[in-house]
C-alpha cells in the first residue's frame, strides 16, 4: 500500500489523526456504502514497522469481525456509561458493578478477578475479555444515544430481556463475545448503516 504521508506533509506519528480525520470527513459526506466502509476502516488496526506504516486492511470484510485496537488508538469509543478507564485499558469494576446491578462476587467472577479487586477503582483483564468488554462498551454507547442519553434507560436496556436476541440481555450476549451483531443492529437503528433493523 502507498504510503501518503508524503502527499500529506504531517509527521510520522500525527498520520493516524490525519486517517481520523480524513474518514469521519467521508462518513459525513456519504451514507451506505461509503459509510460502512468509513466505520470498517475506523476499526481496523494500524501497525508500525521500521520505517513504514500499514493500515491493517482484512477486516474490511462485511463478514469479519472489526479489530477492537483501532477504536482504542483514536478515541472512538464514547465509554458513555464510564465502565473503562480513561487511557480505555482498564476496566472500573465499580462502574461495572454499578451499571449491571452485580454483587461483588459476580463482579468479580465476571471479570475474572479476585473479590477484593471488584473493590478497585481500576483492573487490568485478559485481553480476550477486554474485547468482549468493550463490545458491551460500544454497545451501550450506541443505546445510549438511541436511548435519549439516559443512563438508566441504558442501563435497564443492557440488563432486560430482548427479544432481538432471542431472549437473551444484552449483557449476556457482549460477554460472551456475539456483541458485533446487536452492534451493527444499533447502528442501523441509528440510521448509520445500511439494513434493516430486525
């Protein structure tokens, strides 16, 4: 792939805020395809070698699952309802606890971490289920604005039944790992992708 930072005249490191910048221009420019093809590369991965900078192109597939570092590397995750820390390495189980209505035990057993921790202000987990976390993250954040940016209808939202997922919460489904679909069905919600919401 060409590398345009020369065309651009920024520094090696300012480049990813140029490809921010530059995708949220065409997202609002455009709807339908060009759009889902903005959010794909908003969530696809930059990787650096010794003097050259790939951006990560196989998750542009409508059939994979986007790479979760790209949302961390430009801010794109809202953390609306706070469950991650501010650097969004870390999880806050008190936020956690607090949003889902868990005890400290179940807390502490749905972040895999020992009972005193559900106490910390900040954990570190695996990075498995830091996916999963900030699948519920993203999740949240987008009914949250569907939601009239209420924090308790969100909440109620993320720990009801919903019949979209046959019965299942929202919380549930975001654990275990399936939230990209409940994902891509609040953005067609939104109006922010194409499709139709089921």
């Amino acid at each position: 792939m060409r590398d345009p930072r020369g065309d651009i005249n920024k520094s090696y490191e300012s480049y990813p805020i140029w490809v921010a910048r530059n995708l949220c221009l065409k997202m609002s420019q455009s709807r339908g395809n060009a759009f889902t093809l903005a959010l794909r590369l908003v969530y696809t991965y930059i990787t650096y070698s010794d003097k050259e900078l790939e951006v990560g192109m196989t998750h542009l597939n409508p059939d994979s699952k986007p790479s979760i570092k790209m949302a961390h590397d430009l801010g794109a995750i809202r953390n609306a309802l706070g469950i991650l820390s501010e650097d969004r390495k870390k999880v806050r189980p008190k936020v956690f606890s607090s949003v889902t209505r868990l005890g400290p035990t179940e807390t502490a057993n749905r972040l895999h971490v020992s009972r005193p921790s559900a106490y910390k202000e900040e954990v570190t987990v695996s990075k498995k289920l830091m996916e999963h976390i900030v699948q519920l993250v993203m999740a949240t954040d987008l009914a949250f604005e569907l939601l009239n940016e209420s924090h308790e209808e969100t909440m109620k939202w993320l720990m009801s039944p919903n019949s979209i997922l046959s019965g299942d919460l929202p919380f549930v489904v975001c654990m275990r790992g399936d939230g990209q679909a409940l994902i891509d069905w609040l953005n067609v919600r939104l109006g922010r992708a194409p499709g139709e919401a089921f």
